[in-house]
C-alpha cells in the first residue's frame, strides 16, 4: 500500500451505527471506485461464518476481515465504534468515528 491511503473501518454486526451508515459507505466506495490511490478495508471482530451470513443480506463494498475483539482492545486500542482510520505513508493520518467525518477527511486529503 505504498503511496497510498487506505482507509480501515472497524465494525461489528450488532453495532447499529456501524450498520447504518453502511449505505453511505458503499456510496463512497462508488465515488472512489477509478482512484488507484485510495484503498478501503474493513475489520470486524465477528467470526467469518457470522460475517458470510450478515453479507448476504446486506450489501457492503468494503473488503471484510475477520479480527478479535482483543485485537480492536488490545493492538488498536479502540474503545467506540465505528471507528475509522486513515493511513497514508506508513502514519495514521487521521481518526474519526462518523461517515459525515470521514467523507471530509478524505476529501481535505485528496
């Protein structure tokens, strides 16, 4: 991901506000599909069974990956959700836990 920015959302299934702006991500998603230089991924600390199963009734266009709770605590000291991060260069740029500040960030980014 060198020279790029990535963006990493973290999530859980029974997180309701990580659910609900699922549909603003997705919009963000189409709005970045042709920009090479951006790379958006998701972490949630539900099993892959889980995530396959909530997947199929949910659309979501991030990449989804599997992660522990102890994980989110303990390596990424994150203690609300959604929780959004930004990365550019090897450095967290930027923090934020709302759609509405992300979609901000990223365009003071770019």
């Amino acid at each position: 991901f060198k020279d790029k920015i990535v963006v990493i959302k973290c999530w859980f299934i029974r997180c309701q506000a990580c659910v609900a702006e699922m549909p603003e991500f997705n919009e963000l998603i189409d709005q970045y599909k042709n920009d090479r230089s951006i790379v958006f991924l998701s972490l949630a600390s539900d099993s892959s069974e889980s995530l396959q199963r909530f997947l199929l009734k949910r659309e979501f266009k991030y990449p989804v990956v599997s992660v522990s709770n102890e994980y989110f605590s303990d390596s990424l000291n994150i203690n609300s959700f959604p929780t959004h991060f930004i990365i550019g260069k090897g450095k967290i740029l930027k923090v934020v836990n709302s759609a509405k500040e992300l979609k901000s960030a990223l365009h003071y980014l770019k």
